[in-house]
C-alpha cells in the first residue's frame, strides 16, 4: 500500500510540472504572436506615414513640438520655488533693496560715501573769437546782385587803372632786358614773366567784370521793356535760356564793337571759331595711331 501512495505521488508531480511547461509555452506563443503584431503595426504605421503628404507631416512635427514645449513650461513652473526660498541651485533670492527718493525735487542728489571722489576738474574753456565776414551775415539781408554791383561799381575804374599800370611796367621791363649785365639777365627776365602774368590776370578780371555789368544791363532793359508791355495788357512772356544766351552774344559783340570797332568783332569770331573748330577735332574719332600723328 505504501509503494501505491508513493507512485500516486510522483504523478501528480509529473501532472503538475506538466502544466506549468504548457502554461509557460502559450505565454511564450502570445509574446510572439504580440511581439509579431507590433512589428506588423509599426510597419503597418511607417506606410501610412509614407504615404502621407509632406505638408501634414510638417504640421504634426509642429504640433507635437509646441505641446512638448508647453509641458516642460508647466513642469518649470511647478518647479519653481516660493517667494524668498531657495532656488534650483540651492541660493536664496536677496531682497530687493528700495530706492531712498529726494526729500523734495530741489534738493541735491545724494551719492554714495563709498565711492571716492574725483581728483579731476572739468576746466571751462574760454570761446574762441570766430571770423566772420560782414557781406554773408544774415544783418545784411538778402543776397541782390544789383545792389551788390552798385555798392561795388568802384572797383571797375580802378581795375582798368591796374591794368594800364602793369602794361606800362611790363613794357619798360621788356626794353630794359637786352641791355640787362648778363649775371641780372636770369632775375630780369623772371621779373618780366611775373608782369606778364599779373597783367593776363588783371586783364582777366577787369574783362570779366566788365561783361557781367553790361549784361546785367541789358536783362534789365529787356526786363523792363516787358514789365511795360504786360502793362498795356500783353501776356506774360518768359525768356528761355536760348534766347538769354542769343541775346547777351550779341550783347557782347555789341559791346566789342563800340570799344574796338569791327576789328575787334572780326578778332573775337576767329578765337571763337577757332575754339569750337578744337572742340570738335577732340570729339571726332580717330584710328589708331592717326590722332597722335597729326
């Protein structure tokens, strides 16, 4: 009877250990088949995902990264300690110090004792004296040429005086140069040249001075011819700036004329021809090597 209840025993031993083997088996078979199902969803997933418009995926990517940053903002702020405790890094927060305002606006600001005072002094530095010209300040009014050239219309008598002057100079200087020793002949013939150029110069301003009074004179005529007629009742006539220069040409031969009659006209034509006759001869094209022949 005994060996019976021994080998009842050792069945149900076996019966058991075979129970627990199938259970282990079909646990292992529905992790696989698990297992096999995320593997078939994942894929499953990545070809929808390839499918997908290139525009919807962008916005999903967007979405999830604002969501992601507003949960570490709402984490951080959890997080965050109360008022006058210690910080992430395990620091206190000094108390703010508060500013000691001026018992009243007109009373000197107060500084602190700390902080030494410096040795330097600003010096003030007296103004400088500037120059200035009493024909350009705003005293004198507007600029008018007319009453410019009345208030200075002295000048033309002793430009020509000039004038007259070095041409006397610059001719006795020319006649003394051949009887000059010959140890002075360098300083002398500089001597002349000098002459010579002070002379084109005030000739060149007398002749320029000369010019703008006698046109000025003229548009003033004209000017007042037409202010006449406009008062009679003719309309208004604005001269164009071809006509202002037809009109002081002749002008200016006019003026040649009367000083050195028609010698004088004749002379100022050839230069003038002459000048444009240049202008044109540089503007015309060239072959190569021509022009620097010529």
């Amino acid at each position: 009877v005994g060996e019976l209840d021994d080998d009842d025993g050792t069945d149900d031993t076996e019966d058991d250990d075979s129970d627990e083997d199938e259970d282990d088996q079909e646990e292992a078979e529905e992790g696989d088949s698990a297992d096999e199902d995320e593997e078939d969803a994942g894929k499953q997933l990545k070809n929808n995902l390839s499918n997908l418009p290139l525009g919807l995926l962008a916005k999903a990517q967007k979405t999830l990264q604002e969501s992601g940053s507003e949960q570490e903002s709402e984490e951080e702020d959890d997080s965050l300690p109360e008022e006058g405790g210690a910080t992430a890094n395990g620091f206190k927060k000094k108390d703010r110090k508060e500013i000691q305002h001026r018992s009243n606006k007109h009373a000197p600001t107060e500084k602190s004792a700390k902080r030494p005072v410096s040795r330097l002094r600003p010096i003030v530095t007296p103004a400088l004296p500037q120059p200035r010209d009493p024909r350009f300040t705003a005293l004198a009014g507007a600029l008018s040429l007319p009453h410019v050239r009345a208030n200075y219309a002295f000048l033309s008598p002793l430009q020509a005086g000039e004038v007259q002057s070095l041409k006397e100079a610059l001719r006795v200087a020319r006649r003394r140069l051949p009887s000059t020793p010959r140890e002075q002949r360098e300083e002398a013939e500089l001597e002349v040249q000098r002459l010579a150029a002070a002379l084109k110069r005030a000739e060149s301003v007398h002749e320029a001075s000369t010019r703008e009074a006698h046109e000025s004179s003229v548009l003033r005529a004209v000017k007042k011819k037409e202010m006449a007629a406009r008062a009679e009742g003719k309309g208004e006539w604005h001269m164009k700036r071809g006509e202002r220069k037809t009109l002081l040409l002749e002008a200016r031969f006019e003026r040649l004329r009367e000083e050195g009659g028609p010698r004088a006209v004749q002379k100022a034509l050839r230069r003038r021809e002459k000048k444009e006759g240049e202008r044109e001869k540089r503007s015309r094209p060239f072959k190569r090597g021509e022009g620097a022949s010529e």
